[in-house]
C-alpha cells in the first residue's frame, strides 16, 4: 500500500515526460484530457495514501534502501496526514484549475500542460518528502516551474518583471537553503530528517545549529512572502495567469510554512526546544507584521489580481501566526485554515479571471459598474470575501476560531484582535472591490488606475459575452470547498489528531528507524461562544470598513480617509519593483532574523 | 587556517548578493547569483573533504583507503547542471525584457502602480 | 523612492547591513563546524566504502548519485526538463512576432565560417562525440557519469553547428523535434527505470539489473542504463538551450 506514495510523484512526472514528447499526436483537447487525468490520479493516489495513514505515519524507502545500523542510507518518503493532506489538496486544486483552464486560449499545448503537471509534482513531493536535500530538489521544481507559469505571456512587460523578480528573489532563496543544508550535513552527517533530528538531539544548540536554522528558516519564509522578503508575490501573482494563480494562492504560498513546521519539529525543535518561546514570539512577531501589512496594503490596490495577492500576504502572516505559536493545537488551526482559505483565496482568484476574460481590465477603476450583469460571478465574490472574513460558522471561521483558542492557551491574548483586524482589512478590499465593480456603487476610485489595465487579449476562446461554464464549475467546487471544511463534523478533530502526529519529533524518528509507536487520538473543543463573537465581528468590520471606503467621503469621513491613504503612503512606496531594494530587503530580514535567533543561545 | 574554505564561500555569498542588490544590468545581476551558486558548492565539497584522502573511486585503490566524502560530490554535481539551466531561463527573461523594455537596467523596469 | 536619487543610496544602506549581517552569521556559523579536513560524516563514509561490495560499482559519487539518492537525481533532471521547457516558453512569443530568418537573407559572412573553423570543427566533432560517449557509459567506474558526458555530446554536436555554414545551422535549427525527442526521451527514460525498480520489487529505483563485476562496463546494475538515459537528456537540454539563445542571436537579422 505504501508503494502508491512514489507513484503519486513518478506517474505525473513520467506522463509530463511523454506528453512533451508526443504532443503532436494528441493536440491541445488530448493534452488537456491527459493532463487532468494525471492530475486526477495523483489526487486520488495521495487521498488514498492519506486515508491509509490515517493518525500514523508511513514510511517509504526509495531504492529499497532501509536504514541500516541506524543510519538511513537512502531517501524516503514520510507520509504524515498533515502533509498528505496537503499534498492531496494541491492535486485537486490543479484538477480544478485545468478544468478551469480547459478551454481557454491563451495556454498552449503542451508547455503549459507540461509546466503545471510538473508545477504539481513539485509541491506533491516536498509534502511527502523525509529528506532535507530531497525537499530541496522538489523546492527547485516547484519554484522552476513557478518562473515559466508567472512569466508565461511574455508578451507582457509586466509579466517579465513579475518573473524575474521571482525567479532572482527565489533562486536566493534556494542558495539560502542549500547553505544552510551544508552546515547541517557537516554538523550531523546526515541528510534525512529523522537522522538529523535524532543526532542533533545529543548535542546542544550551538551556534551552527542556530545559523543554519535561520538560513533555512529564511528560505522557507521567502517562499510563503513573509515580512520583509514578500516583495516578489505580489509583482508575480499580479501578472500570472488565472488558473496559475489558483496554485499559486491556494497551494505554493503555503509550501514555506508547511516546509518551515517539518523542519522545526523534526530538525530543530528537538535541540532548540528549551529556547521555544523566543523561536515563537520571532515567528509570531513576523506573522502579524505579515498579516496587517498585507491586509492594509490590500486596501491600496486598484488592480484586482495585485489586490488579491496582498491579501495572500495577510493571510499567510495569519498562517504563520498560528503555526508560530508551535501548539499542537496552533498548527491543527493552522491546517484547517488553510485548506479552507486556500480554496477562497483560489474562488477570488478565479472570479477574477472570469472577469478579465469578459471585460480584459482588472482595474477596479475601468470595470466600475461594467460587471452588473455577472449575477453568478457577482455572488460567488462577495460570498467569498464574506468567507475569507470568517464568516461563521464556515471554514474559514472554524481555522480562525482555533488558532484564536491555541493563542489564547499561550498567553499571547493580543493575537486574536489582530487577526481580526487583518482579516477585516482584507475581506473589506475585497468586498469594496466587489460593491465597485458588480454593483457601481461608490465613487470610481482615486489611485491611479494606469498600469491595471491589461492590453492583452481575454483569456479563453469563445464568446467575450458568456462566461465558459467551465470556470463558473470551477469556482462552485472552490466555494464549496471554503463552505465544506467548516461544516464537515468532525474535521477539527482530525486536523488536531494530525497536529499532534506532526509535532512529535520523537516519535517520528522511532517510526523511520523501524519501531511501532501507539496511535494518537485527540479532539478539538468546538469554537466557543467569543469566537463566534470575534469571527462575526470581523466579517461585520470588514463589511463596515467596505461601506466606509465607498461612502465616506458622502458622509464626511473624507478627512480620516485622507488620513489613512497617507499613513500608508511609505509603505506603498516600499514596493518600489526594483530587485535591487527586494535583495537589499531581503539580506536585512536574513541578518536580523539570525541575529534574533542568536538570542537562542543564551 | 582550517576555517579559510568557509571564508571563501562567505565571501562569494557577500560579493553575489552585493552584485544583486547593487547592479544596474541584468546581465551583471544574473552573473552574481552564478557567485552566489558557487558559494554554496565551495561549502559542499569543503565540508566533504578529508586530509590526506584521495577521491572516492576505487578503480585503482583499495576499499579501505580514506577517501573523501562522495555525497557532496553527488550533490554538486547534479546541482551544477540544474542551476545553468535555470541561468538559461533567465537569460530568455533577460532577452525579452530587452526587445521589450529596449533596457536591461532592473531599475528602467516599469512597475504597474497601484 | 522611485525617482528621487536618494532611494538609491538608501538601498545600498539597507543592502550593506543586510550583506554584513547575513555575512558575519554566516563566518560566525562556520567557525562552530569541525575544522576543514578533519572528521567524516558517517553516511558519507558508509556510502563510499559500501558502493564497491553492494553495487559493484568502483565510482561511489556515481553510486550515490544514480543509486542510493536515485531519486534525487530524478528530480534534479525533471527539473532540467523544465528549464528548457520554460526558456522555449519565454522566448515562443519572438517566433511569431518576427520573420523566420531566411537562407537568402543571410548576410555574407554569416554565410559560410572560414577555413579553418570548418576543418577544425569536422576533425574535433567525432573524437569528441566518442569522449562523450567514453565518459557517459564509464560513469560508475571512473570519474563521469551521464551529467558530465552529456554536456560533453552537446558540444559534439555544437561543433557541427561551428564547423560548418550557418546554412546548417539553420536547417537544424528547424529540425528540433529529434531534440526535443532526446530531452523528453531521457527524462521519460530515467522515471522508466525507476518505474522497473518498482515492477520488479515492489521499491522505486531499486536496482533490479544484475550487478556484474565491479571494474567492467556492465557493473552496478542499472547505472550504465541510467547514465545513457540522463546524458541523453543533458545533451538534448543544452541543446534546446543553445539553439535558442543563438537562434536569438545570431539568425536574426542584425538590430
């Protein structure tokens, strides 16, 4: 049964391979075809892995190669539910954006086919992946993949600057992590995770160990945007395409954290475990600098696609805040979020590229009031800026709710306002947004609306004046998918069952050398009466803060808005586009996240 | 001095991401993240290396002889290939930007405003 | 920040405490590792001394690479697979956009190479071709392997292109197919060993081919295989890639 976990990851990859070779014989329908059914069965591959792993863990040697006298001697696959479940989401969220994606005419057979399937493959394996260096390949495929999908209408000036910008920041990001394997490898000699771990669990933190914790820790932390190395996302998903965008949003913004949990509780967390609350208050500290930077800049935008990666940013901060709080129960919140908030933040994103197909604008300036039709589109949206507000008692609502209660249980009692302040925030842009261009109210906004306006032709073929019912299936999966994880009984209970797995450093590494460990069991207290209160007042805020940005000035609040656009304005013109400023941001995060490390030591 | 490899990777990482920050031509910039993948191949074969150790092939020389490490070898070697292919798609980047922008100055780069 | 000059040097700041401090932690950080030369790590030392007595195969690095972190190396090609996928990508929409150089258009001197690039260019393309292929197959005995004799074949060919007319150059410019047949061939090739690792034993990547005695062409079981399969995509790869940057550069008529 565990011989599925390679498959999951040779099958796609093997018919990448093939499709590129044979494309001529299949066309653009048969690539499509090919392509979702390799990506349909690598979902169903990993659901099957994850239902067969259940609260344990599963462990798969490649090659063969089982560790010999405690020395694991090849690379494995340690299949966790947290991970697995991850894994299978990114494969139904690609199942969903190439159905998306099915018809439309900008993509062309097989190159895109062949980019998102490996694009698939990438995030597939590092899920599931055991070994420090074999994340790092799977890191590299993600991210190589990612360049040519961000950058894929060249023809574009703002593609290109998208993707360069993301491929020079990520490639550092990559030498980051490569260095700091290095000073891992000549610490503890060992390259699987569990290996690492049990090594370094007999040695002190020192300051080796320290470093190459925070180079690694900044790779990842690049990888999900977090404050100050965020600057590349939204330059990127501003220019990619819709359904890439659906991935990149709901899935690879995620990766980092995902990457950053594993490596702290089966690396570092052992050694550094008497220094925990330092660890938690930096990563704590960053998430909510992430989630108000990103939710007020949200509010800055007129383009929607750069709207909607502002709000990625916040709400990766809010991720980063719950899995920082290094809680069984902050990383359970943390994954049922971001299941739920991936498939929204992927709904908007599609609705959006709906938009752009009908209309080729995503300023909000240039669509105000065109989109009064879109009754469908229309309510898909503001349902889901509703949803990413944490509209109880839906998905969102239930991650949020929990990570609230994990901060609580820690002391940190300032955490939930302002995720919810965050959350506000950034569900107000997105409803403003809505109200601007479904509805015409408010006045046109003011920012300059000059390079939101996309000379590109619409994206898909057929009639400019239907939407293809295959984007508008699309969104009605993604929206249920933000619905469902609320209002699954049960599911909390699971992804706390699966937190618990995940934090076990120890027992993960008796299980990788071949001992049985007991089975874990463990509920999760339903969203008590303040989280329905704390929840409900944000999506209220965040309804409040939209009517205040469109009415405002008629009902004489102009000043306070004024106000706001101008306390915002040097953080606007922090993202400035340039690479220069992104690097020379991104080495001063580097230095000050170690230096803040150092403190570990003492 | 035993630390002097790791100097020189630190000295290639501080050069490369100093050419990164500082650079005003795209093909300058591309050239100090090739620095910066050599800094972290002097790490790996530094960290490998044994005194008075030959290379791990025991075509000619016994199993029991001291060797170096081979995987770091290893993993430098597929390494080095997929980072020049990276450098190749970024080179294609740099191609278009210049037909289109007419410049290879990252910082002519317009931005969209917000 | 944009226009005003000052945003310059306020980068150069920000850069130069970021450099200084990411640097400094880095010096500090190896100064706590053992000193260079000394100490071995315990899977480096079992995989060396191991490779000769499991797999018969007298190049460890070659071992490690293409046997016990096979898997590794199937990403690393996959992700070659798509940096030529992604420059072909990025530079499709110039295809369209500009006029596929023509034979009569070329120039003179782009015409026909002199002399002696021709003659040295026909001498060198078949003793470099057989080094390639030296290198590729004796890759689990000596020093080599598919990576290093693949990018060798590439630029066997290359000196088809460079010892002869641009004419050639450009009628195989055209003909990329078996190309990009030799890129995606590879890459499917090494996953179908993997895959036959599977079949067989029920473990991918397992190496299911008969050992054979170490020292001679066919040892280490399925490691010649492998690195025929990944020189093959080397070459096709760096193939695609070259192609494309000199098509760029140099077939297109002069700006």
């Amino acid at each position: 049964m565990s011989q599925l976990a390679p498959l999951a990851v040779g099958i796609p990859l093997l018919g990448a391979a093939l499709l590129a070779a044979g494309h001529k014989l299949l066309g653009r329908a048969g690539s499509d075809l090919l392509a979702l059914g390799l990506a349909l069965a690598s979902a169903v591959l990993v659901l099957i892995l994850l239902v067969h792993v259940g609260s344990g863990l599963s462990i798969y040697w490649f090659g063969g190669w089982h560790p010999r006298q405690g020395l694991a001697v090849g690379i494995d696959f340690a299949v966790e539910p947290i991970g697995a479940a991850l894994a299978a989401f990114v494969a139904l969220l690609m199942v969903v954006a190439l159905l998306y994606s099915a018809k439309t005419e900008g993509v062309e057979a097989p190159y895109y086919h062949v980019l998102m399937l490996t694009f698939m493959t990438g995030m597939i394996g590092f899920c599931l992946s055991g070994d420090l260096f074999n994340m790092f390949v799977f890191f590299e495929l993600m991210s190589v993949s990612a360049v040519a999908l961000i950058a894929y209408k060249v023809r574009e000036q703002a593609a290109i600057e998208g993707g360069l910008n993301f491929a020079v920041i990520n490639s550092i990001g990559a030498f980051l992590f490569l260095l700091g394997i290095g000073l891992i490898y000549a610490h503890t000699g060992a390259l699987n995770l569990a290996q690492i771990g049990r090594t370094l669990s007999h040695y002190r933190n020192d300051r080796v160990v320290v470093v190459a914790f925070a180079l690694i820790a900044s790779a990842l932390l690049i990888k999900a945007a977090i404050v100050p190395f965020h600057f590349w996302l939204d330059d990127a998903y501003a220019v990619a395409l819709a359904p890439v965008c659906l991935l990149l949003a709901g899935a690879m913004s995620e990766m980092g954290l995902y990457g950053l949990g594993r490596v702290w509780y089966g690396v570092f967390g052992p050694v550094m475990g008497t220094q925990v609350h330092v660890v938690r208050a930096i990563l704590v500290g960053a998430g909510l600098l992430t989630a108000v930077w990103g939710s007020a800049m949200a509010l800055q935008q007129d383009h929607l696609k750069r709207l909607l990666a502002f709000v990625t940013i916040g709400y990766v901060g809010i991720f980063l805040t719950g899995l920082g709080l290094l809680t069984a129960d902050g990383v359970a919140g943390t994954g049922v979020y971001v299941l739920a908030d991936g498939c929204g933040k992927a709904l908007l994103f599609a609705l959006v590229g709906i938009l752009q197909h009908r209309f080729g604008s995503v300023s909000q300036q240039r669509l105000h009031g065109r989109a009064r039709g879109l009754r469908v589109t229309a309510a898909m949206f503001f349902a889901g800026g509703l949803l990413i507000s944490s509209l109880p008692p839906f998905g969102p609502f239930l991650g949020k709710s929990m990570i609230e209660d994990a901060a609580n249980k820690v002391g940190y009692g300032f955490v939930p306002p302002l995720i919810v302040l965050s959350s506000a925030l950034a569900g107000a842009a997105v409803l403003r947004a809505g109200a601007r261009v479904f509805l015409g109210w408010g006045e046109p906004s003011q920012q300059d609306a000059g390079g939101a306006d996309e000379q590109t032709e619409p994206e898909t073929e057929g009639q400019r004046d239907r939407t293809p019912p295959l984007m508008l299936v699309s969104c009605g999966i993604l929206l249920a998918g933000t619905i469902g994880f609320g209002v699954w009984f049960g599911f909390a209970d699971l992804a706390e069952t699966a937190a618990r797995r995940f934090i076990s450093g120890s027992a993960y590494q008796a299980i990788v050398f071949g001992r049985a460990v007991g089975r874990i069991h463990a509920t999760s207290a339903s969203p008590a009466w303040y989280d329905w209160l704390y929840c409900g007042g944000a999506t209220l805020l965040a309804v409040g803060f939209a009517a205040l940005g469109l009415f405002g000035r008629r009902w004489g609040a102009g000043k306070l808005l004024d106000l706001g656009q101008r306390a915002m304005t040097p953080v606007r013109l922090v993202h400035t586009g340039r690479i220069g400023d992104y690097t020379a941001a991104l080495s001063l995060g580097v230095g000050i996240l170690g230096g803040l490390l150092v403190v570990t030591l003492r | 001095m035993s630390v002097f490899p790791y100097l020189v990777a630190a000295w290639l990482l501080g050069i490369g991401l100093w050419g990164v920050i500082s650079s005003r031509n795209y093909l300058h910039l591309i050239m100090c993240l090739t620095v910066l993948q050599g800094s972290t191949y002097v790490l790996l074969l530094s960290v490998g290396y044994l005194s008075h150790a030959k290379a791990p092939i025991f075509a000619d020389i016994t199993t029991k002889s001291r060797v170096t490490d081979p995987i770091v070898q290893a993993l430098t070697l597929t390494d080095v290939v997929v980072e020049a292919t990276i450098v190749a798609m970024l080179l294609a980047l740099v191609i278009q930007a210049n037909k289109r922008y007419g410049s290879i100055d990252p910082d002519e780069m317009r931005r969209m405003r917000d | 920040m944009r226009d005003r000059p000052g945003g310059f040097s306020l980068r150069l700041v920000v850069g130069a405490i970021g450099v200084v401090l990411t640097v400094g932690g880095f010096v500090w950080g190896t100064t706590g590792l053992h000193p260079f030369g000394s100490e071995h790590s315990r899977y480096g030392f079992y995989t060396a001394h191991h490779a000769v007595a499991q797999r018969h195969a007298t190049n460890s690095v070659v071992a490690v690479a293409f046997d016990y972190r096979a898997f590794d190396t199937l990403g690393e090609e996959f992700i070659l697979f798509i940096s030529v996928v992604g420059v072909v990508v990025l530079l499709r929409s110039l295809h369209d956009e500009e006029e596929e150089p023509e034979e009569e258009k070329l120039i003179p001197e782009q015409r026909r190479a002199s002399d002696a690039e021709r003659w040295l260019g026909t001498a060198l393309v078949g003793p470099i071709a057989i080094l390639a292929a030296y290198i590729v197959t004796h890759g689990q005995l000596t020093p080599g392997g598919g990576f290093q004799g693949g990018i060798i074949l590439m630029a066997a060919i290359a000196f088809i292109f460079l010892g002869g007319e641009w004419v050639i150059l450009l009628r195989l410019r055209r003909a990329t197919s078996w190309v990009e047949m030799m890129d995606a061939g590879g890459a499917a090739g090494f996953a179908m060993i993997g895959f036959g690792g599977l079949i067989a034993t029920g473990a991918f990547f397992y190496n299911f081919l008969p050992f054979g005695t170490s020292g001679s062409l066919l040892s280490g079981g399925f490691m010649p295989l492998a690195n025929v399969a990944v020189g093959l995509e080397v070459a096709g790869a760096t193939l695609m890639v070259v192609s494309e940057l000199v098509d760029q550069r140099l077939l297109r008529p002069p700006r």
